[in-house]
C-alpha cells in the first residue's frame, strides 16, 4: 500500500511539473514570435530595397545611358582614322 502511496504522489508531482514546465516553454516561445516577425518584416524591406537598387543599377548601366554620358562627355562616334606616316624603329643599336 506505501508503495502505491508513493507512486501516486510521484506521478502526480510529474504531471504538475511538466505542466508548468510546458506553460513556461509556451510563453517564452510566444515572445519570441514578435522578434521573428520584425525579423521578417525587416527581411522583407531589404528585399524591397534590393531590388529598386538592382534595377537602378541595370538601368545606369544599359548601353543607351553610357553612350548619352559619353556624348555629354565629349565623346563622339565619328571614325577618324590617324595615320602615322613615318616608321621610327622600335629599338635603337648602339
């Protein structure tokens, strides 16, 4: 009969414990689900951001945008040839 006693006030105590165990666990569980959630809101505008850069970076660089900058440069797209009309030698004996 003692040993029933005992057994019954063990696993009483068990179930209390792991109850208060799990309520403990929940509740810091629950708290941490506001920092994962401003996590991913913060994922989710570096993301955002990400791509407005990528795409003002495809745009700077397209071929259309580098020619105008050059043409504002100076540069132009005319082919004027210079010829060198007399030959110096590479290397000079002594």
């Amino acid at each position: 009969m003692r040993k029933a006693y005992v057994l019954i006030i063990f696993l009483l105590g068990l179930t209390i414990s792991l109850s208060v165990g799990k309520a403990v666990l929940q509740n810091t569980l629950s708290t941490s689900g506001i920092f994962v959630g401003q996590a991913e809101q913060e994922i989710n505008s570096y993301k955002t951001q990400n791509a407005i850069l990528s795409e003002e970076v495809l745009t700077a660089s397209s071929l259309t945008n580098i020619m105008e900058k050059a043409k504002q440069s100076g540069f132009t797209s005319e082919n004027v040839l210079m010829v060198i009309n007399t030959s110096r030698p590479l290397a000079v004996k002594p």
